[in-house]
C-alpha cells in the first residue's frame, strides 16, 4: 500500500501506517487524515498530533492517551471525537507513526 504525495510515493504496510516516519509532514497528514473521513484538521487535531510526534521523535515510541489528555486538556472522549478511529488506529496514523506495538 502507498500514497502518492508531490510526484513522491510514501510506502504504507496493510494497515495503513507508514513504514517510513522520518517522510512524513502535514501535507501527507491532511490526505491520511481525509482516508479516516476528517475533513479538516482543527487546532485541537494538530494539539494531538504534535504531542505524537515529539514523543515519537524523542522516545521512538507514542505517548501514552493519558499524557495526550494531560498536554493538550482533552478528555478522552474528546480525542475519540477528533480522531473517530481511536488515538492509535486514528491520531498515530494521521501523525505518520508506524503502528503501534501495544496501547497509546
């Protein structure tokens, strides 16, 4: 599976998270996000997203749902709301992260 951005062609695995993360930018994040049915990225999106990837770039992995609540003052329901797939299906993949091994 892949996605073709700026005449660039970006691998995805069968999930549809990115093999390479160090390709992604908010551009590619606008098409993922339009893949899981969110129109428009809200500043409340790009909060979460951020959070993602700064802990993904400093840690190599996603953070943990609870930081993301606690960084951004979003409830729970609330990043379900944002990303209807759920923080790691939803906002790890719109973040360009490659799948995530165990809960966000």
């Amino acid at each position: 599976m892949s996605i073709e951005i700026n005449g660039k062609t970006i691998e995805m695995d069968g999930d549809g998270f990115m093999l390479e993360p160090q390709l992604w930018n908010e551009e590619l994040a606008i098409l993922i996000a339009k893949e899981d049915a969110i129109q428009e990225l809200t500043e409340n999106h790009w909060a979460v997203i951020t959070i993602i990837r700064r802990s993904f770039e400093k840690t190599g992995m996603a953070p943990m749902i609870r930081s993301i609540c606690k960084e951004t003052g979003l409830k729970l329901r609330d990043i379900y709301e944002l990303f209807p797939l759920g923080p790691a299906r939803g906002a790890c993949r719109v973040a360009g992260l490659p799948k995530p091994d165990g809960c966000v």
